[in-house]
C-alpha cells in the first residue's frame, strides 16, 4: 500500500508540473499574439491598423495593396490557416504560395480577375472570392479545380460568372441553378457553394444534366464590335433599271382579279360565327 501511495503522489506532482509548465507557455504565447496584432502609432495616425492575428487566423483588411504584402507571407505564412484580404485592390495572388498551411482564403471586394493564377494550394478548403471580377466560369473552376483539389466550400456571388441579382439585374433563379448544375458538374467534391449547401438532389442533378449547363460566351471580335451596324448587304428588291439615284419609277392602277374568299387579306380579322 505505501508503494502504491508513492507512486499516486509521483503521478499527481508530475500532472501538476506538466500543468504549471502548459500555462506559462499559453501565457508566453498569449503574450506574443498581442504584440503582433497590437498597431503602432505611426500606424494608428495614419488610419491603418496593420494586420490582425488570432492564433493560425490572419486578417489584412481595407488598405488599398494591389497584392499580397511580401511581409505577411515572412512574418505569418508558415502557421496561418486562415487568411482574410478583403475590401483590398487585389489583382494578384502571388503572395500565396508563403502559405504552405493555409486552409481558407477570402479575398471578397477586390479586383481579381480572369487572369488571376493560383498556386499549389493542397490544404485549402475554403475560398470565398465574392465581388471581383471574374468573368469565364469554365476557365476559373479549371484553374481552381487544379490548383486546390481538396476545395469543398466556393463562393462566387457578385462576380459576373455567378449570374444572380447580385451580378445583374437580368439574372433569375433558374440562371443560378443552371450555373450551380455546372460548377457541380465541374467540382462534384464541393459541399457548400455560395450561400447554401449541396444536397444530394443537386449532385445527382448535376451529374446527369451539368455539362449542358454551360454559358457560351460570344467570341472576343464579337465583344469588341461595338458598332451595332450590320455589314452592307449588295442585295436590293428594285430591279437593275430603277436603282440608279433619280431614276426610280411608280406604277399605278387597278387589278384584275379579286379574291373574296375565306382567307382573303379583308377577311383575316372576323371569326368562323361572323362567316
């Protein structure tokens, strides 16, 4: 019994250690993300609060930068997972590749558009890119589909290749569900696409009818013709002798034949009872 006393008093002092040495690093660590996410004052004047960390999540809100600050990936890129960059004036994702861990990536209200490239990103699951400027579906969930294969939550609203209200005022619910069907069809892994979830009925859905769900889109010459004339046709109704410039000519007199009978032109208008 006194052994076994020993060996509880060992275990409960050895706990006790482990518990006292745990607390002074959350305090260390605690002590070290205020220091990071607490702005200078050269920063405060200015309107700008720098970037903002709570634990692996990563906030650079609202300063204008056309791409990533080469400092964030430096300073914050090998924990972050979770990396917000909204109401910037992002066109490039360069930046990211700084991020080995990152896991979900916002990037709303920003200039992103077609063009943009993303690099290898294994981990993500999340990216909400709502209000850019994306454009060609197909081309985007390529990219994406290749770049991030284990995606499960996408969100496009406000770009024109999500076509609803947000994206135009000509759009309907059956054009969004039409492009749900092909982004589906396209990334059938996907779980949560803008603001609701997948069902099973979508899925199977999409898998049947997604890849007629596509939007062509008109050919680049076609965007660019912004005369709205059509080209000049050599063809005319009048023959060859009256289509000189003051040499047209009129006939006038009464015809032969007339035809009064049941689908005659007067008789168009009065129904099968008036006959």
């Amino acid at each position: 019994m006194a052994d076994e006393n020993n060996e509880d008093t060992k275990i409960t002092k050895n706990i006790g250690e482990f518990e006292d040495i745990a607390a002074g690093y959350e305090v260390e660590k605690g002590e070290e993300v205020m220091e990071r996410q607490l702005p200078t004052l050269e920063a405060e004047e200015n309107g700008h609060s720098g970037p903002i960390l709570e634990g692996t999540q990563l906030s650079y809100l609202g300063h204008e930068c056309e791409a990533i600050p080469e400092f964030l990936g430096q300073e914050y890129g090998q924990f972050v997972k979770r990396l917000d960059l909204s109401f910037n004036r992002i066109r490039s994702l360069d930046g990211l590749s700084s991020f080995p861990e990152l896991e979900e990536l916002i990037v709303d209200n920003n200039e992103l558009d077609d063009g943009v490239v993303f690099p290898r990103l294994p981990t993500l699951h999340t990216l909400m890119i709502n209000k850019n400027r994306i454009t060609d579906l197909e081309d985007f969930l390529n990219k994406v589909d290749t770049s991030c294969p284990n995606l499960t939550y996408l969100s496009l609203l406000g770009n024109v290749a999500c076509p609803n209200e947000l994206s135009a005022e000509d759009k309907d619910e059956e054009d969004y569900q039409r492009y749900r069907y092909y982004v589906l069809y396209k990334m059938p892994s996907l779980r949560f696409l803008d603001a609701r979830p997948v069902s099973r009925t979508e899925l199977a859905e999409a898998k049947t009818r997604g890849a007629f769900m596509r939007v062509a889109r008109p050919a680049q010459d076609m965007l660019d013709d912004t005369s709205g004339e059509s080209p000049p046709s050599g063809y005319s109704p009048l023959p060859t002798s009256s289509q000189a410039e003051g040499r047209h000519q009129g006939t006038f007199g009464r015809c032969r034949y007339v035809y009064h009978g049941r689908h005659s032109e007067g008789n168009r208008f009065i129904r099968n009872n008036d006959l």
